[in-house]
C-alpha cells in the first residue's frame, strides 16, 4: 500500500510537471510570436494566419489528462454563424410614397373650398369663372436614434461588428420607425402615423346586402370605398394570423379554399379590389389598413446614419460607442384620408351581413 501510495504521488507529481511544461510551451511559442499577433490584429485579420510550435513533448495521454473534466479545452470551433433575434420583415414602405428631404419642414399645398361649375355655353356667351383656394401645410422631421458599446476587439471583428449594427441597433431602428408610421400619434417627438389619420371603414352600397360575408368581402368593399373615393385602392395590410384564417374560408357547396381566386399569375401574392395583400405583426390581428396607401408621404431626411466615437468612461474601458440614427417625416393631405381605411372584420362583417 506505500509502495502504491508512493507511484500514485510520483505520478501526480509527473502529471503537474507536465501541465506546467506544457503551459509554458504556450506561452514561450505565443511571446515568440508576439511581433506577429500585434500585426495581425493590426491588419484586422487580413495577413497570414500565425502557426505556433509547441516543443514541449506532450503525448495524446498527456492531452486527455489535462484539464479532464473541466472546460479549459475545447474541441468545437467557431463558424461563425451568428444567429440574431428573428424580428419582422418590414413592409409598409413597399405601399406608400416613398422620398427625401433636405430640410427640418416639410411643406405641401392642400386645394380648398373650390367654387365654381364648368357649363356648357352658347357661341359668343360669357365663361364661367372658377376658383380654388390653395392652403399652405407643413409637418416637422423627427428623429430617432439607438446607441451601443462595443469593445475594441469587437471593432476589429468585422464580420461581428456588421452583424452587430444590422441586426441589434439599425434592425430595431427601422421595426420602430414602421410602428410610428402605422399607428403614431404625431404629438411631441413622435412621428405621425397614418392609422389616426385614415378613414373608418363604411360599407356603402353594400351595406346588409351580402349573404354570409366574409373577410374577402370586407376587403371587396374597402376597395369599393376608396374608388368611390376616387382613389386607386394598391394595398391592404393584415395581421398573419388574419391571412390564414381566410385561407381556409370555402365556397358554399365547394371544398375549393377562395384565397385561390385572388392569386396573382405567379400564384404567389395575393391581390383583391387591386390591392395586394400584405402581411404584419404591425396590425392588429383582426383589424385591416387599406386602400390607395400612396397617399402617404414618407421623406427621409436621413435613412440611417452611423457614427462611431467616444463617450463616456469609453476610454477607460476599452470601448466605442456606436450611434445609429435615422430622421425622417410623414404626412397625408385632408384631401386624401378618405382613400385610406381603417376598422376591425367583425364589425364590417356584420355591416355586410345581409339581414
């Protein structure tokens, strides 16, 4: 038993000298090579990768044995493959007018109080005189901006930098930027959306006159109201979970779902009253936006602006701080609200309903 005892601590004593041989064969082959690291973060990774020789002679035992049981050593490797937060895609700017601007005002003229009737008139008679008055509107840019910090390392990563700012601060800039042009109120600081500004949803001549209305119908008629309007009905947006449920809707008598018939020649996108359907989160599941969506003007004044600095305690913490900022301005004239509708399917359906 002192003899086993005495081989167990030699053995020890052997593995531990190993380890520490082995550790400082690291670090004698990594300060040989410490002129070649520097220039290699220097470069930003772009010179020749940097090979280390370790002398030390270290078997495959040896190997195993350090670290057993810990996670000192690994045996994965990075892909580098990041995988961001799944956000929505967004779409409201593929619908509207979109533009730019080179100043902190925007200023659009708004026809009004028009007065007069074109007749038709004999040879030789007096025309008829016609007037307009022209009102001058204008809205404010407004600003929205994000930062973040990030490391000096980080800073020479690219891949991990680019990464960073798309998906975590330009990502999130933009999924609140589409919010406010939906559903912003205007007040203050906030961007005015276009949902407070539209019109309720009316179901016309088609009011209590449709046997077992569905939300196709509802979209029929949105689009029956802005012609009416005199608008060109192009887009209605939709909450997913609205899309699907009318996805599994069926002709009376028919196991033929009816979206079917309102696909385009690609069978991919919907479109109904000339208005192609658009899903998002950004609505409210059961609620609708649509009709002639170009009526709304949207100018940026900067889309997205990326400036990198020093703020703060950055220096003495070895880090950078990242701003991301866009500004920008929507607006509607009085005159095109009626082309834009707003409302809730249950409620138009039982407007359609016939009684």
């Amino acid at each position: 038993m002192v003899e086993l005892k005495a081989l167990k601590e030699l053995g020890s004593k052997k593995e531990k000298e190993e380890v520490k041989s082995f550790a400082k064969s690291i670090l004698s082959a990594l300060e040989e090579k410490k002129a070649e690291i520097d220039a290699y973060v220097e470069s930003k990774g772009k010179s020749s990768p940097i090979s280390l020789e370790i002398k030390a002679a270290v078997d495959l035992t040896t190997l195993n044995t350090i670290g057993a049981g810990t996670t000192q050593y690994t045996i994965t490797q990075n892909t580098g493959i990041i995988s961001p937060i799944r956000k929505r895609l967004e779409k409201y700017l593929n619908a509207v007018s979109v533009g730019s601007i080179s100043t902190e005002w925007a200023m659009w003229v708004e026809e009004t109080d028009e007065q007069g009737t074109p007749i038709f008139i004999a040879e030789g008679a007096g025309a008829t005189q016609l007037s307009v008055k022209y009102v001058e509107k204008t809205a404010r840019v407004k600003i929205i901006n994000v930062y973040g910090k990030v490391t000096l390392r980080m800073l020479q990563d690219l891949p991990q930098l680019v990464s960073y700012i798309q998906n975590n601060m330009m990502k999130r800039v933009s999924l609140k930027t589409e919010d406010a042009l939906f559903s912003g109120d205007g007040l203050n600081d906030n961007l005015q959306g276009v949902i407070p500004l539209a019109t309720a949803f009316s179901a016309g001549a088609n009011a209590n006159n449709i046997v077992s209305a569905n939300e196709f119908d509802v979209a029929n008629a949105v689009g029956l109201q802005v012609e009416v309007a005199n608008g060109e009905p192009n887009a209605i947006f939709i909450h997913p979970a609205t899309l699907s449920a009318m996805k599994g809707l069926k002709a009376a008598g028919s196991k033929e779902p009816i979206y079917k018939s309102y696909l385009d020649i690609a069978g991919t996108d919907m479109e109904i009253y000339g208005m192609k359907v658009y899903t998002t989160t950004a609505i409210t599941a059961g609620y609708f936006l649509g009709g002639d969506l170009r009526a709304a003007n949207v100018l940026f004044y900067e889309k997205l602006n990326i400036q990198i600095g020093a703020s703060g305690d950055d220096f003495i913490n070895t880090k950078k701080t990242i701003l991301v900022q866009s500004s920008l301005v929507q607006f509607v004239s009085a005159n095109d609200t009626p082309v834009l509708v707003y409302g809730d399917f249950a409620t138009a359906i039982t407007a359609l309903n016939k009684l």
